[in-house]
C-alpha cells in the first residue's frame, strides 16, 4: 500500500474548523496560522508528534515528516518496552514515515495560531504500518464495507475533574484530591461557576475544532463528568476523541485543574451489530489490538 493511500477522505471537506490545503497556506501566508502540530495516535489513543513551524511544514513536510518508531512501542509511562518486531534497543529505534492526512487539517481555538494534522505511519518502504492505531482501524472497516456493513460510532467519554494541577496531585502521591463538587450532581442544571466555566470553554473550543458534542451532563459521584457525541463515520469519531481529550487536559490546567479521562464506545452497524470499541484499536472486529 502506497502513502498515496491515506489521502483517501475519511473526513468531509470543508466542515467547520477544517481547512483544506489551499486554505492552510493562505493562512499561513497571511500570519493567521504559524503552528502545525502533526499528530499520530499511539496505542493508547493518545496524540504523539511534533510542533512544526507551520512555513517549514508547507515547503518540506506536506507529504511526509518523520518521528521515532519507540511511540508505537511503549508503555502507558512512554517507557519503551522490549519483545516488539517493530523496533527495539538491539537495531537503535529507528524512524517511521509521518504521512499527513490532508483532510484533517483542524483548527484548535484553544491553541491561537495552530492546527492540528492526523497522520498515518509506514516503514521505510512507504508500506503503511499494519499495528499502527489508526491504520489497524481503516483495515478492520474495509473489512466490514466489503460485507456490505457501515460502521457509525457514537462515543461517551466520562472523567473526573479535580482542583489543582497535575504537578500538586503527583507531588501529593493522588491522595487527598478535591474535586470540583462534592456531591451528587447528576443531571443538575446548577453548577457551581467554576464547573460551568469550565464546560462553557469546552464546548465552545469542540464546536470550533468541528468536534461538536450532543451532551453535556454531570453525573453522580463527586466531580464526575459525562460528555457524549453524535453517531458518525468511525474514522471521523475516533479523530475527534484523540482532540477532545487533548482540549479537556488543556483546557482544565489552564483554568487550575486536571482531570481523569475515561471513555467507551458503543458502535453499531446498519445490520444491528454491535460491539465494544477502543478509540482506533477496535475490539469487536477480529479482538486483534496489535500484540507485541
């Protein structure tokens, strides 16, 4: 499979907060964009890459950039693991290919001046990576397309939000953390104004980063939040999560807060199959999450 692959739509065009290409150097060009933050999913679902000088990125990296193969092989600590095919100590942890997706140019209003890119990964014979996340994924629903199925996800994503910054709560060892309530609040509508606050911002920076959510609601234990999202293509959904949770860290250390982000995913497909999905690395195709 060739790099030209991944340029395939797997994002509509021209969503709000999406830019195209052409529209990506305009922005550039006119000063308004200055930061690509080109990002690849790792196994856990979390966003690993590099902050680019958004002129470098169009004139050398709008096809390819390059990063260290250890982010696919390492722990939830980022310790990098032994037993892994891909790259290890004995052969020096050598590069892959970054591959931008060019559909998924997003602006981040939460971070002035930036946009966020996915990418894929591929060895160095231009083969995309079979164990990559998101790869793994677009493989699992061309599986299912070529049954006849569609895929639609609907995601819910629920976390705690404490007081203070994650530096105050490892320095405290997570003990004694103080959540932003105290009691149940489950489907209240009277928050306290830090909590409104801070949904008030997260709302408005995933609307603007063309991740809009359905629902917003507290729940039942202490400073428990739940956010849900609307059905739609898988791919789409699982992007959109890795940046939802890259805004809900931001958003709460810049306002003295940290939160727990804990999420499942019900998908379904037009049959009435269902199944249990991580984002990207999805269980209920074939239960393969790409073993060491």
């Amino acid at each position: 499979m060739s790099d030209q692959t991944i340029k395939r739509s797997c994002q509509a065009p021209h969503l709000p907060g999406f830019l195209s290409p052409d529209e990506l150097r305009a922005a550039v060009h006119s000063g308004e964009i200055t930061t690509v933050m080109l990002a690849v999913p790792d196994m856990m679902g979390r966003l690993k890459g590099k902050r680019l000088g958004a002129s470098v990125f169009l004139d050398r990296m709008l096809a390819k950039s390059e990063a260290c193969a250890y982010i696919l092989a390492t722990d939830v600590d980022m310790t990098p693991l032994e037993g892994f095919d891909l790259t290890g100590w004995d052969d020096g942890y050598g590069d892959l290919s970054v591959i931008p997706s060019q559909d998924t140019i997003r602006v981040l209003p939460y971070l002035p001046g930036a946009v966020l890119i996915h990418a894929d990964v591929a060895d160095e014979g231009g083969e995309l990576l079979e164990i990559a996340p998101r790869h793994m994924l677009r493989t699992q629903l061309d599986k299912l397309a070529a049954l006849g199925l569609e895929v639609r996800v609907g995601l819910e994503s629920e976390f705690v939000l404490y007081q203070g910054s994650p530096l105050q709560a490892h320095a405290a060892r997570y003990r004694g953390l103080q959540p932003v309530a105290f009691h149940n609040l489950d489907y209240a509508l009277d928050h306290p104004p830090a909590l409104t606050d801070f949904f008030q911002h997260l709302e408005d920076a995933l609307h603007g980063a063309g991740t809009p959510v359905e629902s917003v609601k507290t729940e039942g234990a202490a400073g428990q939040l739940e956010i849900a999202f609307p059905y739609g293509p898988a791919m789409t959904a699982c992007d959109a999560y890795t940046v939802y949770k890259h805004a809900v860290r931001h958003i709460a250390q810049r306002r003295g807060k940290f939160s727990h982000v804990d999420m499942h995913a019900d998908v379904r497909a037009r049959t009435g199959m269902s199944a249990r999905f991580s984002v990207y690395g999805a269980e209920g195709a074939d239960g393969n999450q790409g073993e060491k």
